[in-house]
C-alpha cells in the first residue's frame, strides 16, 4: 500500500515528473507555472539574492498556488520543493 505522501502526489500529479531546480533560471513565476502544469516544481535556493529574499520568493510561491486551488479546487497543484546548499567552512 502507498504512503499518503505517495497517494496524495499521484493524485496531484498530471505526469510523474519533478522540475530540475536550474540555476539563475528558476523563479518563483517558473514555479508556480510548473505547479499548475501538473509537476513538481522547484527551486535553488541560491536563485534568492540576498539570501533574505528567499523567504519572499516561498510566499510569493505559496500565494500563487493558493489562488490557483482557490480557483479550481477540483485541480490541485502538485507541490514545489526549494533545494538549499549546504556548505562547509572551507579549511587551509
């Protein structure tokens, strides 16, 4: 029996796809499009300059897919995932 993630994307899924998170190419206009297409879409969160806007950017995002369940609720988008980058101090 699936999970009720996996249940719960194949019912929001058009296609099972998941949108690369592309480097300076993402936005959070391209991430509410693919959500709307049936995909998961996604972003680097090094696309947000300064670092502060990313928050911005996920509300701005949250706020587009609202409006789109709020205008077809038989239609729900899939999610949208942000990547973050973890790094390490660099030594020597």
């Amino acid at each position: 029996m699936p999970s009720t993630l996996t249940q719960t994307l194949i019912a929001q899924l058009r296609l099972p796809v998941f949108a690369a998170p592309m480097f300076i190419v993402s936005t959070p206009e391209l991430v509410i499009a693919q959500c709307i297409s049936g995909i998961v879409g996604s972003i680097p969160a090094l696309n947000a300059r300064p670092q502060s806007k990313l928050g911005t950017w996920l509300a701005q995002i949250e706020e587009g897919l609202e409006r789109q369940r709020k205008q077809h609720p038989d239609q729900p988008p899939p999610p949208m995932r942000s990547t973050t980058l973890f790094t390490s101090p660099m030594t020597g």
